[in-house]
C-alpha cells in the first residue's frame, strides 16, 4: 500500500492526470485516490481487489479505467454518473453478472470484459449506442446480446469461447463490422446473410463444428483475414473467387481432401493454411498466387510433392510433408 500512496502523491504534487497502481498486490484502493479529482485514466491490473469503492463515482473526470486481472465480482453503481468515461478494461475477474450501467455510459466506446463468467445478458439496455469495440470473449453465453443491432458503431465484437450453438441472429444487418470472431464455440452451421455483413476486415470462426460454408461468402470483398481452422469442413466453395481482397486464410485442421481451382482467384493471398487436412494431392498449381509467401501442407497424406513448389520464387516460408523451409531456402 505504502507503494500506491507514494505513486498518489506524487501524481498530486505534480498535477498528472494519469496514475498507475497496476501489480501492486492491492487488496483494497487507497482514499487518497480521491484527492485527484482531475484524474482522467486510472490502472489498477494486476492486483487482488474483490471490489471497487462507490467514490470513483467522484472522480469526474475519468475517461479510461482499467482494472482487469483482479478478483472483481462486480462494479459500484456509482460509475453509472461517470458520463465521460470512454474505455472500461475488466478482463480476467470473476464478475457474473452483466454490468448494464456501464454499458448505457453515452462516451463508452471500449468495453472489455473478456475472461469473467457471465453466463446470462439482460435483454434490455439503456441505450448502448456508441460502443466501437465489446470483447466478451471467454464467459459463459450461449447467446449474443439482443441489443448488437443498435451498435450502429461497432466494428470489433469478439464473443470468442463461450458457448454459442447458432450463429447469432442480432449480427444481421450491422455492415459496419470490420472484425467478428467467434473461435471457439459450438457453431455448426452458418447463414445464408453472412455475405451482407460487407464491412468485415477479419472473420475468425476458427474451433468450431462448422462443415459447411455458404456460398454468400462471395459478399465478403474486402475481407482479409479468414480463420477456419479446427472445424469439420470437407471442401471450399466456389465462392471463395468473392474473396478478392483476402490476405490469409487459415483452414488447418479440417477434413479438406480438394483445393479448388478458385482459389487461384485470390491474388492478394500471402499467407494459406492448409495443414493437418486430408489431401492426398494437390493438382491446382498454386504457384498462379502472385503474392503467397506463406503456405502450410504439413499433416496431409499427399502422395507426391507438386511440382509447382518447385516454381514459387518468393516463398518465405513452407511446410510439407516433404520438407520445411524458411526464409525461401528449400
């Protein structure tokens, strides 16, 4: 504590608006905090807080709050009052119940709340209009927030591990998103409207159950990346020639046993996983990719080395059953 006290006057005598109490060991934060009424951007990760005290609520100014790797279950009501708060981190705590008042905060942009164990989010909400990015990765829902469609500015959701069975719903009509990840669910199918989310930059579906990709994947132009890995696909569609801005696509650890000929469509692709699948061999030349620098083969049970490998000058790095290089030495 003597620690804390020492950062805190110093802060005070100095007129900082900052102050870092991160890894401390604090059990509890210091009144003395209070004496810092300009505060604007507070740290306290890493400690072994169970609570936050009701007079943050005093501190006015606040705009950036992070408090996560704590033992927090919950949050005082007297944040609701902080109208300039923009960015929340509470990652890694042991809160189970979803904080609605934070989320109805008018400046609140970032919210993470990653690695908690919310299992249940109330249907209703008090407005969450201007959240950019929510990571809700690692809790426990089987269900996306019923609200999503009134983030008119999201453009980072990431409800990857926890325990989705459906491809949620709400995600329906939000074009602005630029990067949804849900590794790490229970997903077996997805939607036909996948290809109307048109402002996706980075799509990770990666542990899952999927089997089958829709062939309105074609909608997504301006995707880059794709993580598939680890689900149950046996091939990819056709309508990946859609995909005309894709840079890396990850589909290690399916049931792939063809490489289409579309994929030499894709001539931004740098990097291609195709890694512990069920090719026995590969007839498309993928030497046709003008920027693939990576590719991954290894886990496969081809039966001959392509003989286009022997045909792809920039290659960085490449792993195969018959041989592993880098830095293009082969």
């Amino acid at each position: 504590m003597s620690g804390a006290r020492e950062r805190i006057r110093h802060a005070a005598t100095h007129g900082l608006t900052i102050l870092d109490l991160s890894r401390l060991g604090l059990l509890e934060l210091p009144k003395e905090i209070k004496e810092l009424p300009e505060l604007t951007w507070l740290d306290v990760t890493g400690n072994r807080l169970e609570r936050l005290p009701d007079w943050l609520g005093d501190l006015t100014e606040l705009t950036w709050l992070e408090a996560g790797k704590n033992r927090l279950r919950g949050l005082p009501g007297s944040l609701s009052v902080l109208s300039g708060l923009a960015r929340v981190d509470l990652h890694a705590n042991l809160i189970e119940e979803f904080p609605a008042r934070i989320i109805a905060l008018p400046s609140l942009t970032h919210l993470n709340l990653a690695g908690n164990m919310i299992s249940r989010i109330p249907e209703n909400s008090d407005g969450p209009g201007r959240l950019v990015t929510l990571n809700m990765s690692g809790n426990h829902m089987d269900s996306a927030p019923c609200w999503i469609p009134e983030l008119a500015d999201l453009q980072l959701l990431d409800l990857g591990d926890n325990r989705l069975e459906a491809f949620p719903d709400q995600l329906n009509g939000s074009p602005n998103m630029s990067a949804l990840l849900l590794g790490g669910n229970r997903l077996t199918s997805l939607p036909d409207w996948l290809g109307d989310l048109t402002g996706l930059r980075k799509l990770d579906l990666s542990r899952n159950a999927i089997s089958k990709l829709p062939d309105s994947l074609s909608g997504l132009e301006g995707l880059r990346g794709l993580h598939l890995s680890h689900n149950r696909l046996s091939g990819l569609p056709s309508s990946i020639t859609g995909l005309s801005s894709v840079t890396s696509m990850n589909v290690n650890g399916n049931m792939i046993n063809c490489v289409p000929y579309e994929i030499t469509s894709l001539k931004t692709l740098t990097r291609l996983d195709l890694r512990d699948n069920r090719l026995t061999d590969i007839s498309v030349d993928l030497s046709e990719l003008p920027s693939l620098t990576w590719l991954g083969l290894s886990g496969n049970p081809l039966s001959r080395r392509p003989p286009w490998l022997s045909s792809m000058p920039r290659m960085k790095w490449l792993e195969s059953p018959f041989e592993s290089s880098r830095a293009g030495s082969r």
